[in-house]
C-alpha cells in the first residue's frame, strides 16, 4: 500500500472515530438538566461602578476600545515600517517562498480547525442549549466560540505575514555594517505582533463586557475562552511537530554530507524555515492570544462567583483597567529603550545583542509595576467607591499583580543562567562536547534542563507565597478564598509586559529565518553584485561581517525565544488555579458539601488523581515527541534520496524538492495533533465522569486533583524540557559562531545534541500551555454534567466509554506513528 494510501486510510479511521465521539456525546447529554454552575456568571452592570473623574465603569470601556483601535493602528505602523525597508531581489524571492508555503500549511491547519470546531461546537450547543436552557442564546456563544477560534488563527496569520517581511529586510541589512539596524528590525516586527495581538484580544471582552447581555456575558466569556484555546492548542501541538521534524531534517544533513548551514541544495531547508514560522511564530502567536484571553476569564469568573456583589463592578473595571494600560506602557517602554540603544550603540559595530532586549525587559517590568500603583489609587484608592470601605485595597491588589511583573523580568533571567551562549551551562555542555561527544553533550543539557526547574520552581514558589501572604491582610473581608484570586493576579502579572514578552520571543523566528534566507539568496554568487548593491542600495556589502551578525544575532533569538516559554507555561499553571476554583465552587453548590472535606490528601481519590495527571503529560510529551521522531525519520530517507551534491547539480533550492518535504512535516503534524487531541478530549471527559458521586461525594476529588496535577507536572515538564533544548541550542551557536568550528567533530556533537533538544524545547513543552488551559476549561464543563442528580448514575460508564476511546488515540500515537522499517 503506497503512503498516500495508508494517509487516506488513516485520515477516514481518525474521522469515523470522531463521528462516533460524537454520537456518543448526543446520546448521552439530550436528558440532562444542569444546576447553577460557573457558565451561569452573572456580570455585573459596569454602570453601577464610578471611577472619580472617568465616570462610570462602562466609560472606561469605552475608553479601552478606543486605546486598542489605536493599538491596531501602531501594529499597522510597524508592519508598514518594516514592508518599507528595502532589500534585494534574491532575498525577497526567498522569503515570499517560504510565506508562499506557510500559507499552505496554514491552510490545511484551518480545514483541521473546521473539523474541530465541529467537535466541540456541538458539545458546547448541547451544554448551554440542552442543559443550561440558554435557547436562541446559543447562538451568540456558538458565535463566540468561532471568534475565539478565528482570534487565534488570525494572529497567527498575522504573525508569519509581518515575520516574513522582516526576515528578507534583516538578511540584506546585515550588509550594511550596522548591527543597531539588525536589532531595530525583528523587535520592530515583534512589537507589531505583541501589540496588535493583545488589542485585538482585549477589545473582543471589552466588546463582551460592554455590550453582550448580562445573561449571556458570563457564558459568552467561557466560549470565546474555549474556541481560542482550541486554536491555539491544535496550532500549537501540529506547529511544534512540524517545526522540528523539518529542522532535525536539516540539520543532520550538515553531519551526513558535511555541507553548510542552510545549504541550499539541502531540500529540507526550505521546509526549515517554514517550520521556524509553523512553530516559532503560528505557534506562540495564537499560544500568547489564548493566554491573554483565559486569564482574563478565569479572573473574570472569579469577581462573579467570589467577591461581595457591590465590590464586582469596581473591581472588574479595575482589572480591565490595568489590562488597558499593559498597552501604553509596553509602547512606551518600546520607545525609551530604542532611544537608550540608538545612543549607546548606534556608533558601533559590534555589541552583544542581549543587552538591549535584556533592558527592554526590565524598563517595562519596572514602569508596569510604577503604573499599576498610581493607577490602582486613583480608581479603588481610599477616595474611590470601594476605597472607603477597605482603605488599604489599592495597595494590596498592585502589590499583588505587582508580584507577577516582577517575575515576567526574574524568569527570563534565570532562563538565560541556562541558555545563554554566556552562561557556564551552555559552556560547559560545549567543553562536555569536546571530550565526550554526543553523549556527554546529552547529559549535560539534561543536568541544565533539571537545574532550571528547581530554580524556577523556587521563583514560581517565592512570588506566589507573597501573594498569599498579601492576600491575608484584609482580602476576605470582600471575597471567599482570597489567595485563589491571588495567584490568579500573580498569572495577570505575568502578562502586564505581555506585548514585550511576545516581540522578544517573535524576535527568535525572523533572526533564524534571516541566516536562512542569507544562504538560500546565494547573494555572494551573484556576478558584481557588491556594485549592483553599492549602486542601488549606496553602501558597500561586507559579506564576512554579515555572516557574523546573523549568526550573533540568532544565538540572542534562541535565547530569548527561551525566556518567553516559562512564562507563557507559568501563567497557565497559575492561573489553571483559579479556573479550578470555579469548579470547587460548583461543586459545594450542587453537592451541598463543604469542599475542604472531600478536596483532601486524605482522600484516596486525590492520589489517583495525581497519579493519573503525571501519567498523561509524560505520554503527552512521548507522543508529541514521536510524532517528530517518526516523520524527521521520514524526512531525512527523503532529503538523503534526493539531495543534489555534484559539481555539475543546481547550487540553488528546488522547489520541488522541498515541497514534498514540507508534504512530510505537514502529514506527520496533523496526524500527530490529531491523535493527541482526540485523546486529550475524551480523557477530559472520561476522568470528569469517573468522578460522579453515585454512591458518595468522594469520587469527586479524582478530577479536581487530576486537574492540578495536569498544571504541576506540566510545569515542571515544560521548563524542565524547554531549557534544556535551549542550552543544547546555543552550545551548537557557541561552536558555530564564538569558536568558528564548523563541520569539525564538536560541532557533529552539538548538533546531535541539538536535535535532540527540537522537540523539548518547540514541541512538547511549548505545547503544554495551551493543553493544560484546554484540559482545565473544558474540564469544568465535563465536571458539572458528571456531578448533575440526572446524570450521577450512568456517568461512570460513559466515562469508561471515553477511556477506551482515549487509549485507542493512546495507541494510535505510538503504534499507529512507529519508524517502518520497509523502505
């Protein structure tokens, strides 16, 4: 059977196992009749708030649109700014390709969200139309759903248009001797990127907030927060395998054949640079949309079902607030610091490319935190509404968001102690390397990735006992369980620099892209190209220098594309805490019981829980991972079978070529994501339902824990693999570029050890945000239909239902994804 013919086979199994998921979910939901539960929220009227001299809470979102309008309009700014720079033919040729086959990638993904949204459309349609009894109101959350999903995978277009353009420009700016220039241009795409992504986000709840019925707000909110999870789950899961399968292909073609970087006879370097777009652009563009918007519901959910009824209004409208002013102080912040770079550096020709992004970082985090105390005294200080019921609030609150702030500056720092082409980790995996080969390489990076989960666990840890702490001063006398909202402020932080955090880490993407497109242009083969270029450009190419530039400027990329992923990964630990706190609360609702008596350690059930949450991120992270082992294997029998070196063969890309290898990545990412979803999904539902009460409340416990146990291992998986990748990564960059030792035996070992870092770093821990988010939203609403009176009794069989078809996509993600061994 030919490999199409085994991929038409596969693609109709996997959908005839989606016709039957949801005829099971029709069956099993059309009776039900569901209490009270967090989609019922209740939003407060905004109107009934006054902020002294903005009036009342709806004027501020009023206001709030118009700044996000404007944020859209400095995002255009940027992308024309960057579209404006001129660079040569050969370059632009190169990078058009490799939009030309994002798009097609793109494409594809958007037909596997279609089938998807679907799936969940139907679940969502039945919950709120069947069981909560919203009627015609279905509609609007349907419609909300699709923007959430439309939100993700709009940015994510977004993001590869504006990196595409940048990377061409930076490529041929190299040229010119001007390192500031090569540092301008990828930050300026980024901030084009951070910001547009963060208003496009913020308006949809403002417009939710502002004009969706109050009777629907609440529910509108969770499905726009489910629809954009989705998208950013399965984009990111099928970008990471992709990207990796396509750069492991690549790459080991620099042992095999001993050519180049980014040979362009290689054909798996066109597929690599659309990767580092699927992956390292489709990928944390929608991860970051997603983020942004599920903080803010889970917070929002929180203030409705937790705070005192007359301090809602008031303190919605100071979170949106604040929510608001990340976008003015990251553009300012963007400003003081190109004005601090452009006269520190503009005069030479070489400086370290981190220092800058390093400062823009910390002039955020620092002007953020100053913001979010004067602002917090003007709207809930001791002259506001609320203020004089609870004088110290506004202290408390900025205190406590201030905490996360913070950490969004901390957590890159002690990212980079372990990535960094400087740090004594990434040198000392390169002296490992030197002696002991891959081998040695391998166990160093792991001793790096283990250190940095202490480490950052420890910070995790620090900032949210200080909230905690502030939490204790005076926090109850308005809400229920105070320190839950706190780490959910503490995940609100992490995000108050979030336009920042995004253009450093989209930063990563347009510099390797530009390296790429620099060898791909074949620029230096061109016949007088240095006076074609003098003429029409006016400065003299220096082609050594460039080489160098780029190379520098990727390891500061890789870096930085580093620090973003534990934060991104925080955000959905600690704020999957307060989303869990919506369910606790449902479930001293519907049961009657006090939640501490059966939410314990206890409890046997809370064991398995845990135990069952640890078991599915470590397949979570096996599965993903084969997915890219398996199609890498593919890739490079293709590359090795097709790859033209002789003197007589074409020294330029083939088209063709690199087309079927970017056929490879993309089969092998949609199979990968699909059998992971489908998984994820059912065993959602299938733990959900193992969790009725049908002879005792103490079965609930099992999914509770499963939940938190999902966050916590995710965690520590996630930053654990993450940096280890990142410090296998640069110790590669540290050979090619500080020690100039390419094609020697330490370099085969770095870049053994690199490939084995792809899918820790861009696949499986990356993919962990958004599923951890997914599994946590979608949870609650599994939880409440397992725990209603009408539904108790059959539960633990549906439930067994779902398990098996979960461990069937469990299988299948092995056994249906293993190495063949026939050619």
């Amino acid at each position: 059977m030919t490999l199409l013919a085994k991929w038409i086979k596969s693609r109709k199994l996997l959908k005839a196992s989606l016709v039957a998921v949801i005829g099971i979910m029709l069956t099993a939901l059309s009776p039900l009749a569901l209490c009270a539960s967090e989609a019922d929220l209740t939003i407060p009227d905004l109107s009934t708030s006054h902020i002294n001299i903005l009036g009342n809470g709806n004027n501020v979102l009023i206001i709030g649109i118009v700044i996000c309008v404007l944020g859209l309009l400095f995002g255009y700014y940027q992308f024309e700014k960057v579209k404006s720079i001129k660079a040569h033919k050969s370059m632009l040729e190169v990078s058009n390709t490799i939009f030309e086959t994002c798009k097609t990638y793109l494409i594809q993904q958007g037909k596997f969200l279609a089938i998807l949204l679907l799936f969940i459309g139907i679940c969502i349609a039945f919950y709120f139309g069947v069981l909560q009894g919203k009627g015609t109101g279905v509609i609007l959350i349907l419609v909300w759903t699709v923007i959430g999903i439309l939100g993700s995978y709009g940015v994510a277009w977004y993001g590869i248009r504006m990196n595409t353009l940048a990377n061409s420009r930076m490529a041929f700016s190299s040229l010119e001797k001007k390192p500031l220039k090569l540092l301008n241009i990828p930050l300026d795409a980024g901030m084009s990127i951070g910001v547009l992504l963060v208003s496009v986000e913020l308006i949809m709840m403002l417009f939710i907030l502002r004009f969706v019925p109050r009777d629907l707000a609440g529910a509108c909110f969770v499905g726009f927060a489910v629809g954009e999870s989705l998208g950013a789950s399965a984009l990111r899961i099928a970008g990471g395998i992709f990207t990796k399968i396509a750069d492991i292909g690549s790459d080991l073609m620099k042992i095999a054949f001993k050519i180049k970087e980014d040979d362009p006879r290689n054909p798996g370097v066109i597929a690599d640079c659309t990767g580092d777009n699927a992956g390292d652009s489709v990928g944390p563009t929608a991860d970051g949309f997603e983020t942004y918007g599920v903080t803010g519901v889970a917070l929002v959910s929180f203030i409705a079902l937790a705070v005192k009824p007359e301090f809602q209004a008031n303190l919605l409208v100071w979170i949106f607030t604040m929510r608001i002013l990340m976008l003015i102080t990251s553009v300012v912040s963007f400003y003081i610091n190109k004005g601090f770079s452009k006269a520190k550096y503009s005069k030479t020709e070489d400086f370290d490319f981190e220092k800058p992004l390093t400062s823009l970082v910390w002039i955020t985090s620092i002007l953020s935190i100053i913001v979010t105390f004067v602002v917090s005294y003007l709207v809930i200080g001791p002259n506001s509404e609320v203020g004089g019921d609870l004088h110290s609030l506004w202290v408390l609150l900025a205190a406590i968001i201030s905490c996360g702030t913070i950490g969004a500056a901390l957590i890159p720092e002690f990212t980079k102690i372990f990535t960094s082409p400087k740090s004594i980790h990434v040198n000392e995996t390169v002296t490992a390397s030197r002696e002991g080969g891959p081998s040695l390489n391998i166990l160093s990076g792991l001793v790096a990735g283990n250190f940095s989960a202490f480490w950052q666990g420890m910070v995790f840890c620090a900032l949210m006992f200080v909230a905690y702490f502030v939490s204790r001063n005076g926090l109850s006398d308005i809400m229920i369980y105070p320190s839950i909202f706190a780490f959910g402020l503490v995940a609100f932080g992490f995000l108050g620099m979030g336009p920042v955090t995004i253009a450093v880490d989209s930063y990563g993407p347009v510099t390797d892209n530009a390296q790429s497109i620099y060898e791909l242009s074949l620029i230096e083969s061109i016949p007088n190209v240095d006076k074609d270029i003098e003429k029409d450009f006016g400065f003299k190419p220096d082609f050594e220098k460039a080489k160098h530039y780029l190379e520098a400027n990727d390891g500061a990329g890789n870096t930085f594309k580093a620090t973003a992923k534990p934060v991104l990964i925080g955000t959905a630990v600690v704020g999957a805490t307060t989303m869990i706190f919506s369910l606790i609360l449902v479930i001293k609702s519907v049961l009657g019981v006090e939640p501490e008596t059966i939410l314990n350690i206890l409890n046997p059930y809370t064991i398995l829980g845990f135990i069952c949450g640890g078991a599915v991120v470590y397949w979570f992270t096996g599965a993903s991972t084969q997915a890219v082992s398996t199609g890498a294997y593919r890739a490079v029998e293709y590359i090795k079978d097709n790859i033209q070196l002789d003197e007589n063969a074409s020294q330029s890309a083939s088209t063709e070529k690199s087309k079927e290898v970017v056929k490879i990545c993309t089969q092998y990412a949609q199979k990968g994501m699909f059998n992971i979803f489908i998984a994820i999904f059912c065993f959602a539902l299938a733990f959900a339902f193992f969790s009725s009460p049908v002879h005792g409340n103490e079965p609930v416990s099992f999914f509770v824990s499963y939940l938190i146990s999902i966050a916590i291992f995710g965690l520590f998986q996630a930053v654990f693999m993450a940096n280890a990748g990142g410090c296998w990564d640069n110790a590669k960059k540290v050979v090619e570029v500080d020690l100039n030792e390419k094609g020697t035996p330490l370099h085969d070992a770095t870049v053994v050890g690199d490939t084995v870092g792809d899918p820790f770093k861009d696949t499986s821990s990356v993919a962990l945000n958004p599923i951890i988010k997914f599994t946590t939203l979608f949870g609650l609403l599994a939880m409440e239909i397992a725990i209603s009176d009408s539904f108790r009794a059959i539960a633990p069989y549906l439930g067994a239902v779902f398990f098996v078809i979960a461990l069937v996509f469990v299988w299948r993600s092995f056994y249906k994804m293993r190495i063949s061994t026939k050619k």
